[in-house]
C-alpha cells in the first residue's frame, strides 16, 4: 500500500491531533522535559500522543527536512566512523540513524541516514569529503527523500 499525504486546514482536524502537534512543537523548542509533560500541558493522553507523533507533521517542516541514506564501506580501524560522523557534523547535517554490518575481511559496511536541512554546502560535496577520508573504501548516496 502507498501512503497518500492531503493538505488539511489546522480547524478541521480532530482536537488530538492538532494536540500531537503542539506537544511535538513543546518538546522541539524545549518548553517540555518528556512526553508526558508535553501532553500534559496540551490537555492530551500519552497514548495519542503516540498514536499521531510519526504521522503529523507541520508542513514547513516537510519543506524543509531532506533526509539522505549514505551507504559506506570501511576499514576496520578504530577512529574511522567517528572521523566520517565528523565530517557530517562538520557540515551541519545531522546523523538521524546508524546501522553497520559485522566486519568481514577487514571491511564493515555501514549505512547513515541524515538531514541536509541545514548544510550550507552541496550533498556532493560531503560525499566527496567521505571518499577521501582515510579507510574510507566506498562512499554513496543511496536514498534521497
């Protein structure tokens, strides 16, 4: 099944969602500690909180996430990954996932999801900055979205 997105105006949706939004938007900005705290303040269960956070999004924020898989192959060398997690942050993309094979033959592959929201520089860019770091085999972009 393919999901399908609508537009809908904010005063027409259900109270709980619109709720589920601003819990969200209290813990973005920091007004809120934890989940429970935010859904308290809105006047909202945790259990709806929970049922709408991963499906409710503020359209500016769709606008501006661009989230991008990378899949690398690295040698098995300490400090590697931490060297290639740097390089991303030093472009202000911002790590969402991590997931790394086993090593096998000195080699681990390793696939990061990040938003390039707020990089200032091309994607190309960082990829090329990946593939020239040392024990970096392999570096490419897998996945946009």
């Amino acid at each position: 099944m393919t999901e399908r997105y609508y537009v809908v105006r904010e005063d027409i949706l259900p109270e709980a969602i619109v709720k589920t939004i601003q819990a969200k938007d209290m813990l973005q900005r920091g007004e809120a500690a934890t989940v429970h705290e935010a859904a308290e303040r809105v006047g909202l269960s945790r259990s709806a909180f929970y049922k709408y956070k991963d499906g409710i999004y503020a359209l500016n924020h769709l606008e501006r996430e661009r989230i991008v898989t990378i899949s690398m192959d690295l040698e098995h060398r300490s400090g590697v990954l931490s060297k290639v997690l740097g390089l991303v942050a030093g472009t202000e993309g911002n790590v969402l996932t991590i997931h790394q094979s086993i090593p096998l033959q000195g080699l681990a592959n390793v696939v990061i999801s990040v938003d390039t929201s707020l990089m200032a520089q091309p994607l190309s860019a960082l990829i090329d900055a990946i593939r020239q770091q040392d024990g970096v085999r392999k570096a490419s972009v897998i996945g946009q979205g």
